[in-house]
C-alpha cells in the first residue's frame, strides 16, 4: 500500500454488513489467546461467532499513543499518509469512553510535517475539532467522512449502529467551518443498489452544500469476511439481486474492469455537475465530458 495505517480499535459497534475487516478481530483474539498468559475474557470471545464477536467485543489498543510517540519516525514515512481508521472507525462509540483517537492525535500533536488522514463514519470526530485545527497547523491533514447514502432507510438495514446520513453531512460543516480539510468517501458503491446517477448526484450535491471539497468513490470488494456477511444480506434484502451477485462475484474479489471504469466515469461526470473536486487528481486538468455509459454490472 502507497500509506500507512493506524487503527486504535480491532472490531467496530457500527456493524456494516459490506464490511471487509471482520478477520482481523479474529486473528487478533486468536493470536491472545495462544499466549500462555491469556485471560479468560480473550478465551472466551473465541467461543462466540466471529461476525458477532467483531462488533460486541471491541478490543482497545489503550498503549497505543505511547507506542506511536516512542516509534513513529517521520522521516521513514516521507510524503505517504499515516491514515487512521483504515480498518475499524477510529470514532466508533467506544471513543467516547476511551478517547484513544484522541490520544493518538495529541501524541501527533508533537510532530510536524506528516501527511494524516482520518476516515470516520461518524459525527464525534466534532469533538476533537480544536485538537483538529492545532494538528492542521502542523500538518497536511485530511478528514474523510464515509457515507454510501442519502437513504437513511438504507443504511439502517446496510449498517445498523451508524450515525444517520443528516448527522454525518452535519459533521462535514462544523469541520469545513473550522477551516479543516475535509471531503466525502463513498464507499463502498453497491452495484444495483447505491450506483445510479440519481442517486450518486445526490449524495454528491448534498456533500458539496455541507461544505466538502471532494468526493472519492469505490466500488464494493468481495473478500471472504465481506461474502461472509453481505451475500446473507442480500439473500434477505434483496433476493432479486442475489443471482447476479453470487454469479458476477464468483471467483473474483472485484467487480469488472468495465463496470469500474464505467462507474469512475459516471463520478468524474457528477463530480463536475456538483462543482466539487476529485481529491486524487484535483492538480490535473479536467477531461473532456465522457460519453454516456451504462455501469456493466450484469
């Protein structure tokens, strides 16, 4: 990978059914509980379904402030980003009891010149706004809110235990308003259920209103730990996707080179509808309007 990642969690309350990172809680139980020293708690989150385990028993890397300040060197890291929240969101519930995110800024609060990017999903990262503007003084940062729609129906039944859609547009305001750099991560895109040009302009128009300065989509991936929990969704969902799922997801992890190309296609086009940037090639000059493409799912 071109950045580097922090996680100040393993397992995640908000409960996604796409979501990607459920095998890491588990190699990470697995490995504590081979130690010879593992207490009984560690034993027995083992006994308790994996998918069930990741989201109820949320394990907190409370040293993990301390390590970074003692082992971060700037210096090996150059240019490519440390991003926090890669795999588990940083401000999940259990920050507010913990407050290790926060920790982690403040002990990057000490440093200077780093690339730092945030991906959150949720409305409390407004509450480290001060701690925000001192590390945006020091630093190149960058704060990513995830939000895959405007359909607050949806993402109730996609993710159960999430802000909803109007909370995390919100968000984006106070942290535009606090002069923070911030933009919109729509991910993942659900091929026949989040890709239409509706409803992408949609979420994108709103995003830009709020005050975001960019917008990054990706398609949805299928690893194992996603098929797990996301085909059973759409079985329950929406059996009248779950054939083409399980067909076009066969042996692949992706979706097609087509439909990928297709659907950046459709996002470089909204993207210059909405007036907002794309954060990856907003120095590049913009490409000539792209014919209409149809998302070659199926």
């Amino acid at each position: 990978m071109n950045f580097w990642s922090l996680n100040p969690y393993i397992g995640c309350e908000f409960g996604c059914a796409y979501c990607y990172a459920r095998d890491t809680h588990r190699w990470a139980v697995e490995r504590a509980a081979g130690a010879a020293d593992a207490p009984l708690a560690v034993r027995e989150i083992l006994e308790i379904d994996p998918a069930e385990a990741f989201e109820r028993r949320v394990l907190v890397k409370e040293d993990a402030a301390e390590r970074l300040a003692r082992t971060l060197e700037p210096a090996r890291l150059g240019a490519e980003a440390l991003v926090i929240g890669t795999a588990t969101d940083p401000y999940q519930p259990a920050e507010r009891r913990f407050r290790i995110t926060r920790s982690v800024l403040e002990a990057l609060a000490k440093f200077r010149g780093l690339n730092v990017g945030i991906i959150t999903k949720s409305p409390l990262i407004v509450r480290d706004l001060d701690l925000l503007r001192s590390l945006s003084g020091r630093h190149r940062l960058s704060v990513n809110i995830s939000l895959a729609s405007r359909d607050a129906a949806l993402l109730r039944r996609l993710e159960p235990r999430t802000p909803t859609p109007r909370a995390r547009l919100r968000a984006i305001r106070r942290l535009a308003d606090a002069g923070i750099s911030v933009g919109i991560l729509i991910a993942p895109i659900l091929p026949g259920i989040t890709d239409s040009r509706v409803a992408l302009r949609g979420l994108m128009q709103s995003a830009h209103d709020a005050g975001a300065r960019w917008a990054a989509g990706v398609p949805l991936r299928m690893g194992p730990a996603t098929r797990r929990t996301f085909l059973p969704w759409i079985d329950r969902r929406r059996p009248d996707l779950a054939a083409r799922y399980r067909r076009h997801f066969t042996g692949r992890r992706n979706t097609s080179r087509a439909y990928q190309a297709a659907l950046q296609s459709r996002l470089e086009s909204l993207r210059r509808e909405c007036g907002i940037e794309d954060r990856r090639h907003a120095a590049r000059p913009a490409p000539a309007p792209p014919r209409a493409q149809q998302l070659g799912f199926w």
